[in-house]
C-alpha cells in the first residue's frame, strides 16, 4: 500500500507540469486567483509565523535538510545499486512532493500577468524616450548625491547599520502603496542570509525563501546597495515573481521612500540600468551623457564592481547559467537577461510620471 502511495506521488510530478504550461496561456486567471487570492493569505500567514523571529528560519531548514538528504544518501548508498527502482521512486516521490510546495506557496507567481499589462503601459520603447529619462535620472542623483555627499566628487556613505536599513525598507512600500494599494508590504520578514558568504560567491546578493517567505539580503554587499537589494526582495515577497518586475517595484520603493539615502539608492540603481542601455544602443549618446553624472556616483558604482570582483570565482559562472536555466524553466523566456528588462517599465512608466 505504502509503495502505491508513493509512486501515485512519484507520478503526479507530470500532471504538475502538465498543469503549468496550461496555466502558462491564463495568466489573467493566475493574477486574480492566485497572485491577488490564495497567495496574498500564504505569504501573509508565513511572515506571520517566521518574520517576528530575529534569524533566518528558512536558512536553518534548508541546513537541517541539507543535513537529512546527506544523511539518507549515505543509509541507502547500496540501495542505489540492489533497490535501484525503489530508490529512485522514493528521490521522485520526494521532488514531486517539494515541486508542488514550491508551486503553492509562491512560484505560481512566474505564471502572473506581466507587469507592464497591470500597469497598462508600454513595453517598448525608443531611444529618444530612453535618453529623456536618463537624463531626469542625472539629474536627481547628481542633486541627491551632492546633498548627501556635500563634494561631487565624494561617493555617498550609508550612515545606518545594515540592521536598520532593513527595518526602514517597508517605509517605501508605505509610501508606494498610495499609488499602487496592492503593493502594500504588512507584516515585515527582512532578514540577512546565513548564507551570505556562499551566496556572495555565486554572485547573488540575496533571494526569496518560498517556503518561509523571508526576504534574504546578502549580509557582505555594500551599504548603499542594501536600500533596493531589500526592496527587490520584498517584491518578490509581494508575488512579483519575475527579476525585471522585482528590479522595477524594489527601485520604485526605494525611489519613493521618505529617506534622501534610499531615495539615492534607488535613482541610483535606475540610472545604472538606463546607462547600460544606453550603451548598449548608442555608444556616441552614452559617452555624452556619462560625464554629466556626478564622480562620486560613478564611485558607488566602482565599489559594488570591485566589491563582486574581489569573489570573483570559476564557479560563479556556472550558478549563473543554472539559475538562468531555472528561470527559463518558470516561464521567463529571457532567463537572467530580464534584469536588463526593468529599463523598458521605468521608461514607459516615467512617460506619464516624468521625474521631478
């Protein structure tokens, strides 16, 4: 009985995928059952439950299981070879039962309407429109930089603990949501990594816990950084599964945020992304536009390089590539590369509400 259990388990692992790339061509009916119904109470539930705690709960389960699986490989080694059908049917059983809590708990989300449609904005653009709000960005960063840093020349320095930071990270949600009420962020689960060290390594500088809920920074990222790495997390908490949705709500908080240092944080990290664009669009334009920005935001910009440089590794490409593989698999056809995406919602967006 207990054999048909699980391969009844084991099997059900199909009609899973089945069901997602059916749910792949209803993203409406995922936006309004889902990501606006069953998972607004998941999500809330779970940051109820693990966000008052001071560590990170989902980082201590991943390790204790982390810990079993080690364990139970090595009890049933010789299983691999005398039981290889039941070995294989418990691992399946196992991974059918994890995919589907994975699903539930937050990664229908990949499956949502695309941003741009909620905002009903467009989601392409030119490079007249791209050049325009690159240029509102210089503006507002060079006058918060100068603001915060008194010299141009002087990159900004964080004056709160990391610790702070991400106690004052739902500020900008508070302030977001009188635009957009769904993005309203209660209760609050921000947590540094455990992981911080390994995480640095791969080149992540932090991530979503689906089964706990919990927005993990990487503890070792520069200061100036954490404001809208924090807030590209709590995004993600928020159900807005997809990175260049993540990037663009996370830098609007930040943008948003009654703070002058998150506010510089988030223009910023728009900045950055318009300027790459650009780059990559117009190599005369951009070596135009880059000496109007103020020296000492192109030094932020230097220390979050020479911060990555310095862990750099030969295995970083390769978590790279799988998780761009990861993201392919849920539903995001451009893989890593929609990071690069967030500059056509700031662009489309910023039309209609220009940067004062």
């Amino acid at each position: 009985m207990l054999k048909h259990k699980k391969l009844f388990i084991a099997l059900s692992i199909i009609p899973q995928i089945i069901l997602l790339k059916i749910l792949a061509n209803y993203p409406d009916f995922v936006e309004s059952v889902y990501s606006h119904g069953i998972y607004i109470w998941i999500s809330k539930a779970m940051r109820y439950a693990f966000g008052w705690l001071p560590f990170s709960v989902g980082d201590v389960l991943y390790t204790l299981l982390g810990l079993y699986i080690l364990r139970w490989l090595f009890s049933n080694r010789k299983r691999i070879i005398k039981d290889t059908k039941h070995w294989l049917l418990d691992v399946l059983s196992a991974l059918s039962l994890g995919y589907f809590a994975f699903h539930l708990l937050w990664a229908f989300n990949y499956y949502r309407l695309p941003l741009h449609k909620s905002l009903d904005i467009d989601h392409d653009y030119t490079t007249e429109e791209l050049v325009d709000l690159t240029k509102q960005l210089i503006t507002e960063t060079n006058n918060l930089q100068l603001e915060l840093a008194i010299i141009d020349s002087l990159q900004v320095i964080m004056p709160y603990s990391k610790t702070e930071i991400l106690k004052m990270i739902p500020s900008g949600y508070d302030e977001l949501s009188k635009e957009f009420p769904y993005l309203a962020y209660q209760p609050r689960s921000i947590k540094r990594s455990l992981y911080s060290v390994p995480l640095t390594y791969m080149g992540f500088s932090g991530y979503l816990n689906p089964f706990t809920n919990e927005a993990q920074v990487d503890g070792l990222i520069p200061s100036y950084k954490f404001p809208t790495t924090g807030s590209h997390e709590v995004a993600h908490q928020l159900g807005y599964a997809a990175e260049n949705e993540a990037n663009f709500i996370g830098s609007m908080a930040a943008m948003h945020h009654p703070d002058d240092y998150f506010k510089y944080s988030g223009h910023a990290f728009a900045l950055r992304h318009c300027l790459g664009e650009v780059y990559k669009r117009d190599l005369v334009l951009y070596e135009e536009l880059l000496p109007q920005v103020n020296k000492g935001i192109l030094k932020n910009y230097q220390e979050m390089r020479d911060f990555w440089d310095g862990y750099e590794n030969p295995l970083e490409p390769i978590f790279k590539t799988t998780y761009d593989g990861f993201l392919k698999t849920n539903n995001q056809v451009g893989g890593m590369e929609s990071y690069s995406y967030v500059v056509a919602l700031l662009v489309n967006y910023h039309k209609n509400n220009p940067i004062k």
